[in-house]
C-alpha cells in the first residue's frame, strides 16, 4: 500500500512474517532488499568494489564505489544516461557490504593520500552524476585498477 514516508518512489510492504516496512520500489524490482523483521541485514549480504567510466559532456571520468550491483547503482547515478554514456569497468567481489564499505573508504584514503591528482572536485560533474565524490580523472584508470588487483589479491587497505 501507500508509503508511510508520503512518497511516491516508496511502498508499503509486508512479508511474510508479518512485518511491514516502506521500500523504495526501485530497490524492490531490482531485490535489494532485506526484511527487516526476519532477514539478514543488508550490512552481511555479499557486495562488490565497483569501477564505473562515464563520458560527461565535457570531461571523462571514473566513479569507484561500491554496491551490490554495480550495473543498478551505474544507472542510478546518471542523471541524463544519454548524456553521460556509463559503463561498468570491472567489480571486485567481497563477502558483505560491511567489508566492501571499509575497503571502498580506505581505497579513497590511500588515493587521496597519494594521488590527490586524480580527484576531479565536484563542480564538472555536478550536473551529469548524482554524487558529491568518489569521482577521478579516467587517466587515473591504471592506479586505481592496481589497486582494485592488490584488493583482489587479499591486501587489506583499511589495516
């Protein structure tokens, strides 16, 4: 039924356990989502470090983050999928999203650390993605994928 949240991206659901709650109907179509009442926490579903390239209209970048589904969340940050041309690079599978969330900030700590050149701020590309950070500069596409490999390879960034 209708969301308690009064919006019209969001509705009510109720599993079979009995237990209601409100779910973006996004995340429903797409199964990211977890009951509540009886389900695992989406904190210790499986997840994945994700690298995306985006041609903007007037700059190419790299989003690294991430999701689940990195396809979904590659879709979801376009604001103009015409415009920005997005397309999955490669995705590095972990066990949960709370491991993928420590990797994924501590990757973005070591970059800043020791290659802030590669961070693109977020003017240019305020208009065309629907994020704040996380965006670099594509030349920094061999970096960035070293250390996705190390990542792969068992190195742990966050220790």
């Amino acid at each position: 039924g209708p969301s308690v949240r009064k919006n019209v991206s969001y509705r009510r659901y109720e599993h079979t356990c009995g237990h209601r709650q409100d779910v973006s109907v996004a995340n429903m179509r797409h199964g990211d989502v977890d009951c509540a009442g009886c389900g695992q926490s989406w904190t210790s579903k499986p997840s994945k470090i994700y690298l995306l390239d985006f041609t903007l209209p007037d700059l190419s970048v790299i989003k690294l983050g991430f999701s689940s589904n990195p396809e979904f969340r590659m879709r979801q940050v376009q604001i103009d999928p015409e415009l920005t041309k997005g397309s999955v690079l490669r995705s590095v599978g972990l066990e949960t999203e709370h491991r993928a969330i420590c990797v994924e900030k501590a990757l973005h700590s070591h970059i800043k650390a020791h290659r802030p050149d590669l961070i693109v701020p977020p003017e240019p590309f305020r208009s065309d993605i629907r994020t704040t950070s996380e965006i670099y500069h594509r030349h920094g596409r061999t970096y960035i994928s070293a250390l996705l490999d190390a990542v792969e390879a068992g190195w742990d960034p966050s220790a």
